[in-house]
C-alpha cells in the first residue's frame, strides 16, 4: 500500500514534467536566424574593408619602397660625383 501511495504519484510527476517541454517557437527561430544572417553581413562587409585596407597599405608600402630606391640611387650618384673632386 505504502509503495503504491510513493510510486503512482513519482511516475505522475514524471510523466507531467515529460510533457511540459517548451514547444519550439517559429517566430523565435526566425528571429535568431535573422540575427545570425546580419551577423554574418557585417562580418563580411568587415572582411571587404580590411582587404581594401590591405591592399592600400601594400600599395603605400610598394610606393615607399621605391621612393627610397630613387633617393638611394641619388645619393649614390652624388658620393660618386664628389668622389670625382
């Protein structure tokens, strides 16, 4: 008798707390999904600019680079002209 007054209402409960599991909600899911698709955008809109930003900096890099060749070169032809004198 005493089992039966624990058992039957532990197997009630259980089975209670089985069927109470939240329902997925579609608005819900929409909602995160919508999220994640503009997460995603600003991240490669991000990516975009840091690759223009890139290839600016290996432009100016390029471009020092060879303003210093110039200057060297320069430089050179006057230590060979004054070592002429």
């Amino acid at each position: 008798m005493f089992k039966n007054l624990v058992i039957l209402p532990v197997v009630a409960i259980v089975i209670a707390l089985a069927g109470c599991e939240a329902p997925k909600d579609a608005a819900l899911e929409a909602a995160q999904d919508a999220a994640i698709a503009d997460i995603r955008s600003q991240l490669e809109t991000k990516d975009a600019e840091q690759d223009k930003a890139v290839s600016r900096v290996e432009a100016m890099t390029e471009q020092n680079r060879s303003a210093l060749r110039a200057l060297n070169d320069k430089i050179d032809r006057m230590f060979r002209t004054i070592s002429r004198k």
